[in-house]
C-alpha cells in the first residue's frame, strides 16, 4: 500500500438479516433460563443494596459521631479498593453456601453499597433534621421517619440506584463464572460460551447471543435515562 492509498470502512446494515440464528440462540443455548436467573439475581440485589444502603446512610448522616465518620470512611474505601476474589470464595465456602444463586445476590449487593451509600448520604444531607426532631416529638420511632418521611423523599435516588445497579449486575460476567458452579444457574451474558468451544467458535450465534443479551438494558436505559441524571444530579447538588 502507497502512502496515496487510504483505506476505506463503511458501516452498513446487513443485506440479509438472519432471524434463524435468534432462535436458533434462544433454543440452544438455554435464553429463557439464563433471562430468568438473571431477572433473579439483578432484582433481588438491587432491592437489597436499595434497603440497606438508604438505612445505612441515614444513620451515618444523622449520628454525626466518630464512629459514624468512621464507618462513612469504611464505606467510601469501597470505591477505591478492589475485591478480592479468592478471599470473597472462601468467605462463601466457610458459610456454605459456595456455588448458588444467593452467594451471588450478597456479593452484588455488597459490591455496590459503597457507591450507593455515597449517593444516598449525599443527599440526605440536604433533608432538614427538623422533620426528624417534629416526627420525634409526635411519638414516632426511628423507623417510622425513615420509612414514612426519609423514604418518600428520596424515591429520585432509590430509582437511580436501582437501574445502576441492576445494568451493572445484567453485564457482569466474573462473578458468575467464579461462584456459579451449576451451569443451569448461568446468566445471559455467560451462556456465550455454549457456542464457544476449544476448537470451534459460532460467530453468528455468538454475535446473536450478545445482541439479545444487551436488548433488556439497552431498552432499560433509553426509558430510565432521565431518572438516572435526576437522580445524580440531585445526590451531587444537594450534598
């Protein structure tokens, strides 16, 4: 090639769009199972990061202590450093229950606490303790001002955490493959490896696979987007 010569790339749509491949995908490489598990496992984490990261960060907020700045610390740390995965698998063997579905709802849930501590402690913040301190004195409990006060007022940053959480779930692969032993417990994203083989790679169906398993959160973020900036913008701005 001469240095005149430039190379030319264009980007069009198929001439033939082979839908016999979806199917083919869905039928063969178990779709409906995997969707399934990971409907499971992305729901049931994000509500349990939900849940405990909002009550974690009102305590650590409203009990300014140095025990509270300590474990705020403890939390943020949670961004910077890395799991640990051989540790995190003999954590779950010691508690015996290595290679299900519900060590990987735990692993998730704590994974993205740390984020989302900090988002709701943000915006906490901006929340008057007058509100506690009248909700006090009308007899009502610790619980009864989080979940009847603090938890209506924060449904913008319950909404961005939740669809975080759960694109960043939906995607994940490692930890999946390290802690699922049971390939029938696979999510969407593992089940390219039913057409990836040592000696043999169906790209077709590979490239299949990958489309339909992308299409829930593509779809997820194109009608969530606006809550998803609402929700930073107002745990940034506020805090």
């Amino acid at each position: 090639m001469t240095s005149t010569e430039v190379l030319r790339f264009t980007l069009d749509l198929p001439d033939k769009w082979m839908v016999s491949n979806y199917l083919r995908v869905f039928e063969e490489g178990g779709l409906g199972r995997a969707f399934l598990n990971g409907l499971l496992i992305t729901g049931v984490s994000s509500v349990l990061n939900i849940i405990l990261s909002s009550s974690a960060s009102f305590i650590l907020v409203r009990r300014e202590t140095k025990l509270t700045n300590t474990l705020y610390l403890y939390f943020f740390m949670g961004l910077i450093a890395p799991m640990s995965t051989i540790t995190t698998i003999r954590v779950v063997q010691w508690m015996g229950f290595y290679g299900s579905i519900t060590s990987v709802i735990f692993i998730y849930a704590a994974l993205n606490t740390a984020f989302s501590v900090f988002l709701y402690s943000g915006f906490i913040k901006s929340i008057p303790k007058a509100l506690d301190e009248v909700a006090f004195i009308e007899g009502a409990s610790m619980f009864d001002v989080f979940f009847r006060i603090v938890t209506p007022l924060i449904l913008p940053v319950n909404a961005t955490v939740a669809i975080m959480v759960f694109m960043a779930v939906w995607n994940d692969i490692t930890i999946p493959l390290y802690f699922l032993t049971d390939s029938s417990d696979w999510t969407m994203p593992l089940s390219v490896y039913n057409f990836y083989g040592k000696y043999s790679r169906d790209w077709n169906l590979i490239f299949a696979n990958l489309v339909l398993t992308s299409l829930p959160v593509l779809i997820l973020y194109i009608f969530a987007q606006k809550y998803i900036v609402s929700g930073l913008t107002a745990g940034a701005v506020k805090g």
